[in-house]
C-alpha cells in the first residue's frame, strides 16, 4: 500500500506541471443559441455545432483580424473549424427546453489556443503578413588588427575594403539561406550594391534605430533590421585572432529586439585574411541558423506586428496572485502575444505586454478577468503604459 502511494506520488509530481500548462492555456467560452430541429436530440446537435462554429469564429477573429478572417474564410471553415474537435477539448450542454416550435440552450466550451493557433500556422494564417516578410542586414565589419572598417551603406574603399566585403557577402549568404529555410527573405545588400543608393544624410555608423532605422525600413520595404557587428581582433596567443559575432534582429515599427545572437570564435594561427576567412566558413551557417530559428518562434507567437505596452499593478501582490494574473492575461485575451515581467517590488509589478491592440481595448479586456474572486480596475492609461489596481 505504501508502494503505491508512492508511485502515485511520482506520477503526480510529473503529470501535474503538464497537465497544468494544458488547462492554462484553455480560454472559456458560453452560447446560447436556438434550433427550430424536430426533436430535442436534433436540436441539441444542431446547438453545439451552432455552439462550435460561433465560438472559433469570434477567437479565430481575436488572434487574426476581422479583415484577415473574411478573406481567408473559406479557407478556415474548412481547414480549422470543420476539425474544432482538435482544439476544443470540452463541451458541457445544459438541459434542452422548448418554447412553441424552438428549442433553447446554453453551451460552455474550453477552448485549447495552443491547438488552434497551430492549426492556424499549418495553413499559413496566424502571421501578420501575407506577404514573405522581407530583413536587411545592416552589419558593421570592424578589423581592429589593420585598422580598417565596413559597412555597406557608407562609401566604399576596394584597396583597403576588399576582404571585408568578401566576408560580409559570406555572411549574408549564410543569413539568406538560413531565413530562407522559414519564409523570410533576406535582402543581400553587398551583392545588390544597394549602397550607391543611400541617401549621403543616411550613410552613419549606426543604424540601430530612431530615424535612420525607420528610413532603412521604409526605403527597402523590410520591417525587420539585423543590426549588429563582426569584429576583428587579435588572439590571446597572438599568432592567432578572434572573431566577436554580435547581431540582433529588430522589428522597426516599434524598435523592439525580438531576437539576438553574441558568439566568440578564435582561429587557428597564420596570416589574418586566410584565419579568419576558415573560421568564418565553419561557424557562419550555425550562428545565422540560430538567429534565424529565433526570428521565426517570434513570428509564429504572433509577437511581429505587435506593440509594447507595459502593465503596472499597484499594491502589495503575492506571488500566486501574479502567476495567477499572467496565466488569464495569457489565456483569456487572446489578443496578448506574450508577456514577461520587468520590474518586481514591495509596491507594485510591472510586466512588458506584447499586444495586437490599442492600450484603451486592452485596459477593458483587463479590467473584465476575474482572478481568483478579485478584480483590477484602472489609475491611469496612456498609448503605451496601463496602472492598475486591485479593486475593492
């Protein structure tokens, strides 16, 4: 007996974190429809599928759009919704009453968004874009050992830049293919000679943001920026050198980092170019793969396209309570892509809330959740911040 309760034990100390994350990520969902069907049995069958279709309808509407929704509807009544038992795991009817030739009820469903926003990436309909999203790289090339620089938008030198621009077109080779393998394009501005283009007020040593980026956006039509730098140094051993690798992918609109690699190569002893030229060749593909699969996660949670708005509760909150607060946030609005939170007090939590709607609809939908009894209501809202509160 003792044996057993042990092994009961084990299991539930496995089972429970899975289990909980499933039943996080269900969002509740009642209908109440009517069906002018013969029989109660008909009528409770033409009610839930009423009950199915409606209820994917308005969420699938929530995480995609109205206007994406109406043009793809064909689409996604018979790819998503004729296949809602995949993503709707509970249905409860309620008793079945007649009134003259109707027949009424109410449905309460769960609602699995993990499962049906995977439906929705298999058919190529969760993304913002129906377009390939297009990213240009604007990488520095910084050789310290013989004192020489390169970056794509700035006039160029041949004699003294010739082998940085041989390795710059490795690299976004590398980039290209790496994103090309999820859908992205990647602009190749070495081999395109997009430099003789830039405009002389644009051609600045940094492109990391504010004007220059949205410029760099706008001209080339690429909402995503791979900002970053390699840099030439010499070795530890001082026959051999180092290679520093720094990039990171932003989303222009709202100057938000959605991905970033750092890697630290040293070569093998001999001349400069030929040292490095190896080195690059063996660790270029891995480095632009791993930025590229991180890209690509950003952009299947929906996070591209979205805007920030951080989110402040005020007040003594005990930590189950905040748990419990992301957990709904994350479940019940499907609106929200992600959230994280940035700065934990004695007085308040704020989080960092990744969103596809305004800051004035999303302070509604806030203040309508129902955590644990308790609710939240507002102390002030701008375009970018909501405080809240715990209402009496």
């Amino acid at each position: 007996m003792r044996f057993a309760l042990m092994v009961a034990a084990v299991l539930m100390f496995f089972v429970s974190g899975p289990v909980k994350a499933q039943q996080a990520d269900l969002v509740d969902r009642t209908f109440s429809g009517v069906s002018k069907e013969k029989t109660p049995q008909g009528a409770r069958r033409d009610i839930q599928d009423q009950a199915s279709l409606k209820v994917s309808e308005d969420i699938i509407k929530e995480l995609i759009g109205e206007e994406r929704f109406l043009k793809n509807k064909s689409l996604i009544t018979s790819k998503v919704i004729r296949n809602s038992a995949r993503y709707i795991p509970f249905v409860k009817p309620s008793a079945i009453t007649q009134e003259a030739e109707e027949f009424k009820m109410s449905v309460a469903l769960k609602v699995s968004l993990r499962d049906l926003k995977q439906m929705l990436q298999e058919n190529s309909l969760l993304n913002e874009n129906d377009a390939i999203p297009v990213v240009l790289p604007v990488i520095s090339w910084v050789d310290r050992v013989q004192g020489r620089s390169y970056r794509w938008w700035q006039p160029l030198d041949k004699n003294q830049q010739s082998f940085l621009v041989k390795e710059g077109r490795l690299l976004e080779e590398s980039l290209r293919n790496s994103f090309q393998k999820n859908n992205f394009y990647v602009i190749k501005p070495i081999e395109s000679g997009l430099g003789s283009s830039v405009p002389v007020d644009f051609q600045n040593e940094k492109i990391a943001g504010g004007e220059d980026a949205q410029f760099f956006a706008q001209y080339y039509n690429a909402p995503v920026l791979i900002d970053g730098q390699v840099l030439l140094n010499k070795g530890e051993r001082g026959n051999n050198y180092r290679i520093e690798i720094r990039l990171t992918a932003t989303q222009v609109s709202n100057g938000r980092a959605i991905a970033d690699v750092s890697r630290r190569f040293d070569t093998e002893s001999g001349s400069l170019e030929s040292a490095v030229d190896k080195k690059l060749r063996e660790v270029v593909e891995t480095t632009a793969n791993d930025l590229a699969s991180q890209v690509l996660e950003a952009w299947q949670r929906g996070s591209l396209g979205t805007s920030v708005i951080r989110l402040t509760v005020r007040g003594r909150n005990a930590l189950p309570m905040m748990e419990g607060l992301k957990e709904k946030i994350r479940s019940q609005i499907t609106q929200v892509k992600n959230i994280r939170e940035r700065l934990v007090s004695s007085e308040a939590v704020s989080f960092e809330v990744d969103t596809s709607i305004p800051a004035p609809e999303l302070l509604t939908k806030l203040e309508a959740l129902d955590i644990e009894g308790k609710k939240l209501s507002k102390i002030s809202e701008q375009s970018d911040e909501i405080v809240l509160k715990w209402a009496q």
